[in-house]
C-alpha cells in the first residue's frame, strides 16, 4: 500500500488565498489565522507605540511595523509568517513585498502577543 505525500505549499500557495484570510505559512505547511480580539490589538498598538518612540527617542534608524506584515525568514519560499510586530534594522531587507531573508535574524526583532482570552484549536 503506497503511503499518501503530504502536501507542500509555498508563498504563491499564500498569496492565492481569498482577500482577508491570514495564514502563515512554515516549513511548507499552511497555519490558519484568527482574527485579532479587541484586547490582542490594544496590546500590540501600546507596544508598538512604546517601541517606536523609545527609538525615535535614541535617535534609532529601526522601522516598527505591526501586523499584518509578511517577513520570509529563508529564501526557499516555504517559510512566511505576520508577526504582530516587527521591528526592522536593516532596510537592505525591506522591499515592497515585506522583510526578506531573516534566518538569521541579523538586525530584527520580532514580537508575537500571546493574551489569555484566545482560544486554541
């Protein structure tokens, strides 16, 4: 009996989606997104907030960009996340599409808000 191949998707895979429908997309497996609640957002814009002003503050050169924001973190195409925020050093990385090429995470900080109303499924 042949064993079924699981399937694999890539970022085109991603952006074929319907408008409004968030995924995130790793190691070439599709993760659905909910939408944010009230409380999730509140949290990420105060923090995004606070973020960019402390650099705006010390004279940083940093981008914060919040959700939803693509960043590929290799460059073989099966790996694409939204972090809530990011926070971007090196705008040799940033183009039209998103951030590129992250696996090292040289010059970015990425932050994920985790609130205890979501529910998990």
């Amino acid at each position: 009996m042949a064993l079924s191949k699981e399937e694999s998707y890539t970022i085109e895979d991603i952006y074929a989606l319907p408008d409004g429908e968030r995924a995130e997309l790793i190691d070439g497996h599709i993760y659905y997104m909910a939408p944010p609640t009230y409380k999730h957002q509140k949290i990420v814009m105060e923090l995004s907030a606070s973020i960019r002003n402390y650099i705006k503050q010390h004279k940083g050169s940093c981008e914060v960009i919040p959700a939803p924001f693509a960043v590929h973190l290799d460059e073989t195409s099966n790996t694409y996340v939204e972090p809530d925020i990011s926070v971007i050093c090196d705008k040799n990385k940033l183009d039209d599409n998103g951030c590129n090429n992250l696996q090292h995470l040289n010059g970015c900080t990425l932050v994920e808000c985790f609130c205890s109303d979501f529910s998990y499924t």
